[in-house]
C-alpha cells in the first residue's frame, strides 16, 4: 500500500514538473533513476571478517572494501551490481586466495557500507578507474549489472591487452533499455524523455546509448567470459544477442535458463566456471 502510494505521488510530481519545466523535470528525472532505493546492509558473511579493510576517499564518497591476500601474486577485482554490495559475492574469495589471487572488493559509491546517495555508470567508471590507479595494475575482474557495463567503459578507455581477463555477469548491457524502463514504470511522458537525454548528454558530452556494452565490446581486448540467463528481465537476452553475433574472438558467452538477474551468480555451476576462468 505505501509503495503504491509513493507511486502514485512520483507520477503526480513530474506531471506537474513537466508543465512547469521539462528541463527541471528532466534533471529531478535523472536524479531519481541514479538514486538506489535499496541498500544492503546485511551482516557480511565471515570470509570478511579475515580481510584487511581498505578504506578511502573517491571524489566527496568514502568508500570502505576489503582486501585478501595482499602479496599475491596477481590482482582481481571484484565489482557489484545496482543496489548490490560486494558482501553477495563472498564465494568467489576463499578460491581466488587459494589461486594466489590478491582479492579486492568495494562497494561502490551509493552502496553497502560506502557513502554517497547516487551512482551512474560514469560514476562508477571513474570508481574503477581510481581503484586500479591506487591498488592496481589490476588485470582480472568479475562484474555484475551495472559493474560489468562501468568496467567495460573503463576497460575502453585504458592500454590493455589479451591477458586481462574478465568476466561479465549479466551487465547492464544498454543503458538505453534501464532508461526505457525507468520511464514505463513510472509512466514519464514520453516528451520528457528528450530534456532527460539531453540533460544525459549536458553531463559528459554522450547520449544514453553511449553508455553500452555492445558499443564498447570493439575496443574491449581482454579474454571476456560473459554470463547471461535466458529469463534476465532486467538486462534482457535481447540486448546481449547483437554482441554475440559479431562473434568476437575474445569473447565466449555462457547462456543459462532459469536463473534470472541475481541467481545466476550464485549458481554453483556458473560459480565453478568463473574460478576455472582464472588461472
């Protein structure tokens, strides 16, 4: 009742905004969709517990992580999903550290035990990138949702090579599809959707679509691993399947069924997969 309620006066805001000033209306709009509505906060599981916790500043966020295993041998970073925390992948760890991985894991700005109210890919690009400037070079990823698509935008960016290795776990694949249903679910009028990508494109020169995988794969010379799940409704097939048909060398998709946007990561056969990818 009260979630419905809260709707219905969200709806009844922008109605009004959007006569008043779609430009208002747009900048209130792009606010609320960089905004998580959840938090995790659960207690971490206890592999946390034996982690050193690396704590520091990122633009005006304090952000709090973990590292395992400081003098391994090589780096991996591990990179959450929208409304996630780092504390949903503690299976990954203990068989990295037993690879001779160095494990790092934050929670990104707008999340889990990290500050700050409102995340983006952009945001979370420059995350990664203030990550690797201060603790890497780091070669080796695992990225969920909107992680995977920060780090592909990342990954574009920067001299890399086929010995990176990478795994994309259900990314947010096209930044257009999150904002298309954004807007259906809080039934926006349509004509405001021009000032939202407008305002999109005032804050770092690119329109949504931009901000894509399937756009950034070219530039993308790491070994990918990608997993996708046939019933993903919020980073749907649909958007994966252009990528899968140019059929990139350095990429190799796993397609499961069942499974859905968060499951998948914890399934034990995508699980085992994951950990055999590094070496």
């Amino acid at each position: 009742m009260r979630q419905r309620l809260v709707l219905k006066y969200i709806r009844t805001k922008f109605r009004f905004l959007s006569i008043i000033s779609k430009r208002k209306a747009a900048r209130e709009a792009f606010n609320l969709f960089c905004t998580p509505q959840y938090r995790n906060k659960k207690n971490p599981p206890r592999i946390f517990e034996q982690a050193e916790k690396v704590n520091f500043r990122f633009e005006n966020y304090m952000i709090k992580g973990y590292r395992w295993n400081g003098a391994g041998s090589k780096k991996i970073l591990i990179l959450h999903g929208f409304e996630s925390s780092v504390v949903n992948f503690d299976p990954f760890v203990k068989p990295l550290i037993m690879k001779d991985y160095s494990v790092l894991a934050f929670d990104a700005p707008a999340h889990g035990a990290s500050s700050g109210n409102r995340i983006n890919a952009l945001i979370y690009k420059k995350f990664i990138n203030k990550i690797n400037d201060q603790y890497g070079p780091i070669t080796n990823f695992i990225s969920h949702s909107l992680g995977g698509l920060a780090l592909s935008l990342s990954l574009e960016e920067k001299s890399h090579d086929d010995t990176f290795r990478v795994v994309f776990i259900a990314p947010a694949t096209e930044t257009t599809t999150a904002v298309n249903s954004f807007f259906e679910y809080l039934k926006l009028d349509h004509k405001l959707r021009k000032a939202f990508d407008r305002h999109i494109e005032k804050i770092d020169t690119h329109m949504p679509e931009w901000y894509s995988v399937s756009r950034a794969a070219k530039n993308i010379k790491a070994r990918v691993l990608w997993f996708q799940d046939k019933d993903d409704t919020m980073t749907p097939m649909s958007d994966v399947i252009p990528i899968i048909e140019k059929n990139y060398p350095n990429f190799e998709f796993v397609i499961t069924e069942g499974l859905g946007h968060r499951r998948i990561y914890r399934d034990n056969k995508v699980k085992k997969a994951i950990i055999e990818f590094f070496k």
